[in-house]
C-alpha cells in the first residue's frame, strides 16, 4: 500500500476518501483529490490519508 509522500499529497487522499464515503460532493473534488478517488479504493485512500504528517515535506519532489 502507499503512503503519502507529501502533506499535500495527504491532505488530497484525505478529501477524496471523504468523498468515497458520501461525507461529502464528488463534484468538489478537483485536480489530485478528483483523480485518486477515480483510481484508488476506500482502503488505499484511507491509508494514504493516515499518513503521519509530521515528517512529511509541503509537496513531493519531482524525481
């Protein structure tokens, strides 16, 4: 399973699996949040956006 590499990344899983449960519009989902809930089940989504945030950096680099 995957972990999130960043907080954004997290905080994406994290609107997306809220969606999955019906917390809240699929239709606000937009950009990463929008495709993970296309392309990730409840329980990678869930967790991705468990993922401890404290050593995560703001955003992933590109390598």
């Amino acid at each position: 399973m995957a972990k999130a590499k960043s907080k954004a990344q997290q905080k994406a899983a994290g609107a997306a699996l809220s969606a999955k449960r019906g917390e809240t519009k699929v239709g606000d989902l937009q950009g990463a949040s929008k495709q993970m809930y296309d392309s990730m089940s409840e329980e990678e989504l869930d967790e991705m956006a468990s993922t401890d945030r404290s050593d995560l950096p703001e955003t992933a680099d590109d390598d």
